[in-house]
C-alpha cells in the first residue's frame, strides 16, 4: 500500500528530475560543467527510513534523467552506488556506531562534517558518471577533469541549499 511519504518521495524525485532537465542541464560552462543537483535527494534522505525504499528511490532518480538524456542508465549506476557508500561515510564522518546510526540527524552535522560527507559523494558520483560514459581509460585525464568541474559547480548549488533552506528548516 502506497503511504503519503511514498507519494511525496515521488513526486519530489518528479520535481528534481525536471528541473535538472529543463533548467540545470542548461547551465553548462562551457560544455564542460553542469550542476546535478538532483543528488540533493541522495544526500538529504533520513538515514532511519527503509533501505530498500531509499535504493529503489535512488534508482528512479537516476532512472528518470537516464530516460530524458538518453544516457542508458549511468545516472541510475552512479545513484545507486552513492546510495550504497552512503550509510557507511555517514557513519565514519559523525563518528556513530552501528547502531547509532538509525537515529542520526543531518542537524548534528558541523560546517566541516557537511563538507567531508558532500565531498566524496558528489565527487564519486561525477567520476562514476563520466567514466561509465567514456568508458575508457585513454580519456581518463578529460574524466578527472569534468568531474572535478561538475563536482565543483554542483558542490555549489549543494551549498548554497544548506545555507539557504536547511538551516531555515532546522530552526
């Protein structure tokens, strides 16, 4: 049975994956860097909800940008992987146990745990997305290079959410 937080959770990854298309797909820097800031979903989700709920969540993100840019589905490969690492990285930044970790709150993050939990993760994700996409490790110079730009420009955008809407929510 469909519950109210499964229809929000979809229509929220409705909403990521049109304005990804239809607007931060069209902030390219020179061809070279574009923002994908539907990974906000990845990073922002409670840590206490249903694993396979939030995998399969992840998958659709990533599926739903595959389906418009016709990429094939390394968007849904690179979301899924950062959903994977992500438990584990949270779980070494905030210093928790095992346990601990079904009661954590991205609220109890300081500026500095915020940034060592995004860091990798963007970055991952970028690297994972454009490597799948060449497919090569001829071009692998090229692949670290747009990464470290896309990481940079979504990193950003990343940002200036937690500085602008997240704090307002935690008050």
């Amino acid at each position: 049975m469909l519950n109210l937080r499964f229809i929000y959770n979809l229509i929220l990854i409705g909403f990521l994956v049109f304005i990804q298309i239809f607007l931060f797909d069209k902030l390219s820097f020179k061809q070279i860097a574009v923002p994908y800031v539907y990974i906000l979903f990845i990073l922002l989700y409670p840590t206490g909800r249903n694993r396979f709920l939030f995998l399969t969540l992840c998958f659709l993100l990533g599926w739903g940008v595959d389906v418009f840019e016709n990429t094939g589905g390394i968007h849904a490969f690179s979301c899924i992987t950062i959903a994977l690492i992500r438990k584990p990285l949270i779980r070494m930044v905030s210093g928790l146990k095992f346990f601990e970790i079904e009661d954590f709150r991205f609220s109890d993050f300081n500026a500095m745990q915020w940034i060592m939990y995004t860091l990798p993760m963007v970055f991952i994700h970028h690297f994972l997305l454009f490597f799948i996409e060449s497919f090569s490790f001829v071009n692998i110079d090229k692949v670290l290079l747009r990464t470290i730009y896309c990481s940079l420009f979504t990193l950003i955008f990343v940002y200036s959410y937690l500085i602008l809407f997240r704090k307002r929510a935690e008050r």
